[in-house]
C-alpha cells in the first residue's frame, strides 16, 4: 500500500482525487488550510482507516514519510486568488518549495498541479506545452499566473540539481460536482444564476473562448502522470480539445436547466484570455488519455449537484 499526500486535499479537484486514490487501495493524507476547500468535500471519508485529514499550510515545512504527493494546493478561481494575492503567491512558491524539499527528503514522486493559466493570453492557438506564453507580469492575475510558472521552475530546478522525481501537469478549465458555488468560474457562475432565475453575465462579447473538461477525466490523466516512467517529468497538457465559446455555453446552460434566465453583457476583465484549447497530442502519446465525457454529459451531472446544494 502506497502512502500518497494530497495537498488541497479538500478543495474541488483534491476531494475527488483523495476518493480515487483511496478507491484504488491507496493510504491517502489530505492537507488542507480549508482557505477555499471544504470539510464537506471530504467528510464522507473521515472515519475511513485508509485516509488521514491534517489542516495545515503548505507555505511552512512539512516532514512525513509518503511514497506520491499531489501537489494542488492554491487557491485557482480569480475571485479566491485575487483575495489575497500575496496570499496566493506565496502558496505557489513557498509551497512547492516545501513539497520538493518533502519529495527530497524521503525520496517521493511528486505531481505539480500547474495551470493553462501559465499561458496567459496566448498568441499561439491551441496551446502546446513548448509555447512559452503571452503573461502580464505585473497584472492582477499574475499572482496566479507567475506563482505556477515559478512552482515549474522549482520543479525542473529540483528534477536537475537534486535528483527528485518530478511530474508537470498544465490544468485546463475543469468542472463538475464540488465546485464552490461562489468560486467565480464561469461553469458555477452559469448553472447557479440559471437555477436561481438570475441573469447570466457574460464578460465581453461572449466570443472568447474555453475548453471544458469534467472532473474525473482530469483525476484519471493525474494519476496515469503519476505512473509514467520516473525519467519523464512533462509538463502535460491535461485538458478538452473541445472548444466553446462563452456564449454558446451558457445557451447550452439553459437549454439544460430549462431557466428564463436572461444573457447580460458586462465588462471584460483585465487580461482575460481571448482563446484557451490544449493540444493533448503528448497527453495521448504518453499516457494514452484522452477526456471521455462530452460537456452536455458533465454539465447535467454538475447541474444535478448544484441542484441538491441550493
């Protein structure tokens, strides 16, 4: 039995991961300041010999005897990284410092959660994982942005002079069940304002576009990362190749939940990506993934979640 730490155990995306893990025979730690996860997200598991809960931060030192930790501990919606920016910063560097250092320490694999976001606005479409990227610096996104493109430095840096066996994955926009319903993403945003009868906002035009990935597509790329050979670190792109506008998904939100609700415009937000589409050519080659539900498929299975939660 592997023992495997998650950080941001609790959140969207680790609360899913921490139930697969543990599914497939795993001793699994979640740690989780609970700044944007939830105890909700993983109380179904608390009681279980198999899994271990620590509310903790990453930006201090951690030490404990793990075989694997997924590294996914930041806050990844703009309305929670946007909060406290240096907050947000200091999770990303501070954090993956600790967890190489961990990684170092006791000879772990470790998978960093990086983010599309590290493309910013790219002039490159759709986006491989040799594109460098089009990032603002200085803009109110950064603190994400730059915060992971830091935490991939630190990998590599650790992967070269230290030896620790690191793996990259690059997070394209991902949604299902557990999403926070005031987390800011445009999936939750939608489904919650149509389930309410509220207007749904669209930021600018609504041409610019996203693609979509459900939930446990994302957790079954991570954890074939997790299982390539130790001398292949990435960074994978993990991701939909599915490309929506935002317009076209929220006509298909409501066409789903069967709202009034009307479509508004408002103003875009500094630096917003104009496309975002992962090429996943190297996720196919090395890991033989691909995502196998279709937006419609997800979005209805997110919307019975929502739907039990208001």
């Amino acid at each position: 039995m592997k023992c495997v730490l998650v950080t941001g155990g609790a959140g969207f995306l680790g609360s899913h991961l921490c139930d697969r893990l543990i599914e497939s025979g795993n001793y699994v730690i979640c740690l989780d300041n609970f700044f944007t996860g939830s105890k909700e997200n993983i109380q179904h598991l608390v009681g279980n010999p198999n899994f271990e809960l620590e509310e903790r931060d990453i930006i201090w030192p951690y030490m404990k005897g793990v075989d694997e930790i997924y590294n996914l501990a930041c806050p990844a919606s703009p309305v929670h990284y946007q909060y406290d920016p240096i907050k947000t910063i200091n999770t990303s560097v501070f954090g993956a410092v600790n967890m190489l250092e961990l990684a170092k320490g006791v000879k772990a694999k470790l998978l960093q959660g990086s983010t599309s976001e590290v493309y910013g606005d790219p002039v490159k479409h759709p986006q491989t994982e040799e594109y460098w990227g089009n990032v603002n610096p200085i803009g109110l996104r950064s603190c994400y942005d730059e915060g992971k493109r830091c935490a991939e430095t630190l990998c590599m840096d650790y992967h070269r002079q230290a030896g620790v066996v690191v793996k990259i994955i690059r997070i394209f926009n991902t949604y299902g069940p557990r999403m926070a319903q005031n987390d800011g993403r445009v999936v939750s945003n939608f489904i919650v304002n149509a389930l309410q009868g509220k207007d749904i906002e669209i930021y600018g035009d609504g041409t610019q576009t996203r693609s979509f990935q459900y939930v446990d597509d994302l957790i079954d790329g991570m954890i074939r990362m997790m299982a390539t050979e130790d001398n292949f670190t990435g960074p994978v792109n993990l991701g939909n190749p599915g490309e929506f506008t935002m317009l076209e998904l929220a006509n298909l939100v409501l066409e789903l939940t069967g709202s009034k609700s009307r479509i508004v415009f408002g103003t875009l937000p500094e630096d917003d990506p104009r496309k975002r589409r992962p090429d996943i050519t190297l996720a196919r080659t090395k890991l033989s993934w691909q995502p196998m539900i279709p937006l419609r498929d997800g979005l209805l299975k997110t919307i019975d979640y929502f739907k039990s939660q208001l």
